[in-house]
C-alpha cells in the first residue's frame, strides 16, 4: 500500500508575501474553504503576530475551517508562539510552525546569534508551541544553506523537544534536485530520531527548481509537501501545488506515495486565487495556464481526435478545467444560479448576497448571451472584491476614443462618500480613466503593472485585468472584471486604490522589516 503524502498549502501565508498579494479575512476565508473542499491536510492561514488582522483572519479561519489542519507561523519567540497559538485555539485541528534559521550567514548577518544560541532558542521554541498544541512543525530557515552537522543536531533537538513535523526549507531555492534529495536522505538517515516525524519540505523557485526539488526531497522519503497554488509566493514563488499533485497522481509508477487532493478543485482554486491576489496566470502554465490542454497546432489536434492519449498524459476534466458549454443565459432563474454555483464550490452566507449576486448576472447575461463557468467565478470574485464599506467607489465613467482625436474619459466616483466629477486625456482609453481618477484622488502612487487578458473566447468576453501600484515602497494588487474592458482597468485601479488608501502595520516573518 503506497504511503500518504502530505499537502500542507501556504498560499495564505508565504503565498500572501508576495508584493501586493495580501489579502483580506473575507478573501482568505473563501480560499481556505476551496481548499479544504480540494482535500488540503493542513492550511497554512498566515502570521498573526504580524498585525492584528493577521491575527483575526488565521482565527476566522480556524473557526470555519472543519476538516483540514489550520496553520500558524511564529518565529521562535514568546509573543509569536502565544500569539500563534491564540489564533489557531479554535480549529478542530490546529498546529503551530515556529521556525528559526541555521545557516552560517543567516544566522551570522541577521539574527547575530552564535549556533549554539540557535539551537537552544529552536529546542525552547518547541518546548513553548508544546504547550498549546500537540501539532508542532519546525523549520530551521535556510537549511539548504545551513552546515549539515549543525542541521543534524538541531533536528535531533527539537524532536526531542516534541515536534512533529520537521521541514527542510530550500529558502532561497538555491538547491538542485539531486543535492535537495540527497539531503532529505541524509537528515533522514543521521537524525538519529527522525523515525519520530514526518519530513516536509518547502522549497522556493528563484532557479525554476522548486518542483523538482520538492519531488526529489518526496522520492527520498519526505512525506509532507509544503506549496501554493499557481505557485504563489516570495520573488519566484514557492513549489506549485498543481504540479506536485499532478506529477505525484499521474507517475504512480514511479512513486511509493499520494495525497488524498480532489483535484477537479485544483482549476477553480487557481483562478480564485488569481483573482483575489491579482496574479495573472501564464498561459502556458502546466496544468492550469490556459493553453495547458489547448492542443492547438493541427498535428496534434489530429492526434488527439484519433487517440486521446497521443498528447495527452492528464484529462482536463480531471482537474478541474470546465466543459466549456454554456451553462446559464439571460433567462436562467435564481435557482439555477444557485445550484450552478453551489456545483462550482461557492455558497453565499445570506440570501442578500445570493440577491445581490443574482443581480450581476442579469447584468452580465443582457451583456452578453452566454454565460461560462469561468464568467460566473469571476462574478463572484467582482462581488467579493468590492465591499460596501471601500472609501472610493466608482459612480459613471464616459470616455470617447475616435481616429485621430485625443481620447477624453468624464469619471464621477464616490470618494467617502461625496460624489466627485473629473475629466482627463489620455494616450488611451485607459490612460484617459486612470489619469481622471487621479485628478480626483490624487493618491500619488505610481503604475508599475497593468495587464488584460480575457476570460473567455469571443469579442463578447469579459476582460480580466490586473494593475499594480505603488506608494512610498507599499505594493498592492488590484482586479477588475467585465465585458467592457476600459470599466474592468477601473475597476481594478480603484480596487487596488481602496487598499492603498487602508493604512496597515505588518510586519515580514522572515526578514523583520515592515511590509
Ligand atoms: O522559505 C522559508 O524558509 C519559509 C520558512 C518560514 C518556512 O517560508
Ligand atoms: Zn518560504
């Protein structure tokens, strides 16, 4: 009988350290319930001490979360692990991750403590997180960098000390896959209580190995995997969920293990994620890019029509990709709206927020004939994406692009509250909106990405489109969708202004600084 592998997801919290990828209690709620549908063992949910609504998300989730682990992170320190603790006390299941790191220059240029030092602090770290919960996982950070006997008698301390989970961290993916799992085999054979825990690995992508990396360190004996969905995380992102499962579930033949991922989720969480982070997904992404099944050259098509499996080793279906058929039109009612959804993974909390749902799609639907899975996620993404509450909102944009004349936008937007009218030029269409919502905000942040794709196929489609902006070094991410793709750049550019405009403290687990 193969073994269980481990899927420990830290899109919610290494994923979430990616500039301008934090994100909301609401939003980290409904991503955390995807991926405990998707049959996640444990959820990483954030770092609470880093604010305190960090603290109130990772305990919301905790709270909704029934059947997965929830997670918290905590630096080796008092406050960090009480704080954890606090927030993961009302899961069913919760576990605490502290961490510290091991190796020469981390330990030497950034925590400025001797080794021994180090090992003392990990083993009482332990020792502290033991007494909230039994579910204890240790990291020393870095430990593709650190000395191999130092790591060795750290890991010999702090089982000892009562972890249950220890995991290898390549932090700065500097690892190859021969070294990585040459490692993992090592630790696994000298830790001389390593039969005691299960080994995890978390490997990041700077050199495009974290993939290979992870599974190398799984072919060694690693039985817990820690990744993101789409790859999200810190610079190059961490090791991607999809593909790990993926290879896992379709190279049985060269595994001793699975994980239990229902993985018709695995499209639906990539999107949702995007969606909320504002990360686009390449197109050429395995398993969930866009072209990832679209066998589109002739030959191949021909060779796919004939026999399925002449280019093709996984069945779209299989993880999650939609039948593209149209599913709902202008004259579905309330109640196939509701059960469409419902089969997509997405409940409303009230009949309100069905109502007001419900409503966008009407919309959506005399826009546009027919409506797709895909446009029907996106919706609700829209929908979580503006709140009530958000300090501008937009009330009418009129702009007119003709030949040979300069591009004027008219916006009116609700700026707390007061109706407020401005007008601009532009290069563009686009350029003209932006340009007038900043004579009205005058936000002084700077555009350092703006990108539009489509959601589905046809002139009719929505556009999806993601701007990222700046200020005084604070990056967010903001997200807009709709078949008008000048109203869908302002969407997102007033979505990411609402949350530049939020002041927020928080502070970054790894390198201490505020973020
Ligand atoms: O990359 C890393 O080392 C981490 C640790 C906190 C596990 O994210
Ligand atoms: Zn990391």
């Amino acid at each position: 009988m193969s073994d269980k592998l481990i899927i420990f997801d830290t899109t919610l919290r290494d994923g979430e350290q990616s500039p301008g990828a934090s994100m909301t209690r609401d939003e980290k709620e409904r991503i955390a319930k995807l991926l405990e549908r998707m049959r996640v063992d444990v959820i990483e949910a954030g770092f609470p001490v880093a604010s305190p609504g960090d603290f109130e998300a990772v305990k919301h989730v905790a709270e909704v979360v029934k059947d997965s682990t929830v997670c918290a992170l905590a630096r080796a320190t008092e406050k960090d692990i009480d704080v954890a603790a606090e927030a993961v006390k009302p899961a069913a299941r919760g576990r605490v991750h502290t961490f510290i790191a091991t190796s020469p220059v981390h330990m030497r240029e950034k925590l400025r403590m001797e080794p021994d030092a180090v090992l003392e602090r990990a083993v009482w770290a332990v020792k502290r997180a033991r007494q909230y919960t039994d579910d204890v996982e240790f990291s020393p950070e870095d430990a593709g960098r650190s000395e191999i006997d130092f790591l060795c008698r750290v890991l010999e301390a702090v089982i000892d000390a009562g972890a249950s989970t220890v995991n290898i961290p390549d932090t700065v993916g500097y690892n190859l896959p021969q070294q990585f799992g040459g490692l993992i085999q090592t630790l696994m054979e000298r830790v001389p209580n390593s039969d005691k825990v299960v080994f995890s690995v978390h490997c990041h992508n700077d050199l495009g190995l974290a993939v290979a990396n992870s599974l190398a360190a799984v072919t060694a004996g690693a039985r817990q995997v820690e990744c993101t969905i789409n790859g999200l995380g810190e610079r190059a992102g961490n090791a991607s969920l999809e593909e790990i499962v993926m290879t896992v579930r379709t190279r049985q033949d060269m595994f001793d293990c699975d994980s239990n991922i229902d993985t018709t989720q695995i499209v639906p969480s990539s999107r949702l994620v995007s969606g909320i982070t504002g990360f686009p997904v390449q197109p050429n992404k395995a398993i969930v890019g866009a072209n990832a099944f679209a066998h589109e050259s002739g030959i191949h098509q021909d060779g796919v029509i004939k026999h399925r499996e002449t280019y093709e080793i996984m069945r779209a279906e299989d993880v999650g990709w939609p039948a593209n058929r149209m599913v709902l039109g202008k004259h579905s009612g309330r109640n196939a709206f509701r059960q469409r959804l419902a089969e997509l993974g997405i409940e409303f909390d009230t009949e309100e927020d069905l109502n007001s749902a419900f409503s966008r799609f009407k919309d959506l639907a005399d826009k546009k004939h027919e409506i797709f899975d895909e446009d029907l996620q996106a919706l609700v993404t829209e929908e979580g994406l503006e709140q009530a509450s958000d300090y501008i909102r937009l009330v009418g944009l009129k702009v007119c692009s003709q030949s040979g004349e300069t591009p004027l936008a008219n916006i009116t937007l609700s700026v707390d509250g007061k109706e407020q009218k401005a007008d601009s030029e532009g290069s563009g269409p686009v350029d003209a909106a932006f340009r007038a919502i900043e004579n009205v905000v005058e936000s002084g942040v700077e555009l350092q990405l703006y990108s539009v794709s489509n959601i589905t196929s046809g002139t009719d489609a929505q556009g999806e489109v993601t701007v990222r902006l700046e200020r005084g070094g604070r990056i967010v991410n903001g997200h807009g969708a709709d078949t008008d793709i000048v109203i869908a750049s302002t969407k997102a550019y007033i979505n990411a202004l609402n949350k530049i405009v939020t002041p927020v403290e928080r502070c970054h687990p790894q390198t201490n600084q505020p973020i």
